[in-house]
C-alpha cells in the first residue's frame, strides 16, 4: 500500500502513523468524503455516509497494516463526543412532543411488539441452526443501542463483545435497506419511519432520518430509548419462555 503512495502523501501517512491524529485525521477525512458521495447521489439507501465511512477506514486500516489501536487513539476524541450527540436528540423530541404524547400507546404497542419480534426471531433462527447457547444470547440485543445491548448480553450470559458485533452489523443492513422495505410496505408517514429506523437500525438509522426529515429523527430518537427498556425487561422473561 505505501508503495502507491506519492512521495509526500507517504511522509505524512509514515508521521500520522506515530501520532493520536490519525485516527482523528483519517475519521474526518473519511467522514467529509462520505458525505459528499451521499450529497450527489441524493441521499439515496446505498450512499448513507456513515456505513460508507465505516467500509473506507476498515479497508484503510487493512490496507495499511494500521492497528485498530492506533487508529483508536486519535479516535477518541470523536467518540467523545456521542455522549453530547445522543443527548442533543432531546432538542427534535421536545420540538415533536405533541404528536409523541397524542401517538404514546400505539408507540409502546409497536415496540413492545419490534422488541419481541426481532429478538426472538433471532435467538430462535440461531437455535434452530445449531448454534451455541453463548451465540444465541448475544444475538438477543441486537437491535438494541451498543451500551445497552452489552449490558443485557452480559447479565444474561452472552459474550458482550460479539452482541457488539451483531448490533453494529443490524444497524448497517437495517440503515441500507429501510427505504427500500419503507418504499414496498409504502409506509409514507415520517413518524412511523423514524420509529422503525430507531427500532430496527438504532443510531445508525436515526441519524439518517435526521439527515431526511426531523419528525422522523426525533421517533427514531425516541424508539431508540424506549427499545433499550423494553429489551432489557423483556429478554429475560423470553429467554426462559423459549428455554434457552
């Protein structure tokens, strides 16, 4: 890889190698370059910038023999900042607080029923195929937000590092192919759409209804939430209903 690098590029990639600011330096770069793809292919499913800048720097970092741990020490800043990103949600919820107060029970009934669904449906698939105990409890939370679904793995014997895994992969499939299933179900109403965003594709596919409509952001936002507590109540009990 270094050697198709032109001269200057290859200094400055030999420097960053050595310093926090790759990981910094390549995640904005990356980011910028996604964003622009997705600007002139009009915001379509297979442009989300976020799916596109997690292939480009895992292929970087492969290309170039990078460690995940020095990529990860520039890396941090940013991910400082999801803390301040995940809370500023709040700012479109509060904005659509009335149509999420008036639509509050059919909310809870289509999470409730999202939870139980994407659960079990594959904790069960993963069963019936053979899988191990292990694998099949990770696979329980994994349309749950990264933090959250790590706990629930853990506390019910699941090995949060591969629910990690799962969650982040659920997120990628579900945030590229969510307009497509909106499109065929014709699901037209913003709310509905930010809500099963939320639910099937957590943070991943809120932010990209942000990027389309704030309506949908702020449901996606709120699924995100209400998802995490149902899940974390609800697994349990569907666990030992289904005996595993």
């Amino acid at each position: 890889m270094h050697s198709l690098l032109a001269p200057p590029f290859l200094h400055v990639w030999v420097y960053l190698q050595t310093q926090p600011l790759l990981g910094l330096s390549a995640t904005l770069v990356v980011w910028e370059i996604a964003c622009l793809v997705d600007r002139r292919a009009g915001h379509a499913a297979l442009s989300n910038p976020t799916v596109l800048s997690i292939i480009a720097l895992a292929i970087l970092l492969l290309a170039t023999h990078t460690s995940y741990t020095a990529y990860f020490n520039g890396a941090v800043y940013i991910q400082f900042l999801l803390g301040p990103a995940t809370v500023a949600l709040a700012v479109p919820m509060y904005a659509n607080w009335p149509a999420i107060k008036q639509n509050f029970l059919a909310i809870m009934v289509s999470i409730t029923a999202g939870s139980v669904v994407a659960a079990g449906s594959a904790m069960l698939i993963a069963h019936a195929l053979g899988a191990p105990r292990v694998v099949v409890i990770s696979l329980g939370p994994k349309s749950v937000t990264t933090p959250i679904a790590m706990g629930i793995s853990q506390n019910l014997g699941g090995q949060p590092s591969l629910t990690a895994v799962f969650v982040m992969i659920t997120a990628m499939i579900g945030s590229l192919a969510m307009s497509l299933v909106f499109r065929l179900g014709r699901v037209r109403d913003w709310r509905a759409r930010g809500l099963a965003a939320g639910m099937a594709a957590h943070g991943l596919g809120t932010s990209r209804m942000l990027v389309l409509n704030q309506t949908a952001g702020a449901f996606g936002g709120l699924a995100i939430g209400l998802n995490g507590i149902v899940t974390s109540v609800m697994l349990p009990l569907l666990v030992n209903v289904l005996g595993l």
